[in-house]
C-alpha cells in the first residue's frame, strides 16, 4: 500500500526539492507541481510530490497517520488525533447532498 505522507520543503533543488516530515529527510521529485517555495507543505507518495497542503491539512494528516501506527501497535485511544471529527456529527460532502430547490426541465 502506498501512504502520502505530509513533507515541508526545505531547499528547492531544480526540480526536486529536500523536504522533512514524519521523521525523515527526503529528495522529493516536484515535477508534476512545478516549484515550490521553502516552507510550502506537500503530500508525498513514494518522494513524488503529489499536492500542495495547507499547514493545517498537513498536521490532520500526520494525526491521522499517528492514529493509524498507534491502532496497529494495538492501541485504542485515538480520539485526540482527530479533535477535528470527535464530537460532530458527520456532514455529506456537497456533491452528495439532495439539492436546495429542485430543478425543473423545460
């Protein structure tokens, strides 16, 4: 199975850049991005540089990741990895929700 795994870039070598995150150090390809500034969050696959994050987005992700290693080392107390999702109801995305007004033909 192949994870992304959220990386911050740190020097822009052409196109590739060094990024760290999740505890490692890694020559990332960013062809399929284009440049990207130090500082700048992405989603990495296999050091392929796959999506722009925000920092927030960033940091969900590595929770969630967190979660997913602490659930397989047997641990069961994850709730604090997903702050963002415990206590709420779930909501459909846009896409899936009936809509507002029906839509007549003509």
């Amino acid at each position: 199975m192949c994870i992304g795994i959220p990386m911050r870039v740190m020097q822009v070598e052409g196109s590739t850049a060094w990024c760290e995150g999740m505890g490692e150090r890694r020559r990332v390809d960013t062809l399929l991005l284009g440049p990207q500034a130090p500082g700048t969050w992405l989603l990495v696959f296999l050091d392929s540089a796959r999506e722009v994050l925000s920092e927030a987005e960033a940091r969900r992700t590595v929770e969630a990741l967190q979660a997913v290693q602490q659930v397989m080392q047997g641990g069961h107390n994850v709730d604090h990895l997903f702050a963002d999702l415990v206590d709420r109801e779930p909501e459909l995305p846009a896409f899936l929700r009936p809509p507002s007004t029906p839509v007549t033909g003509d």
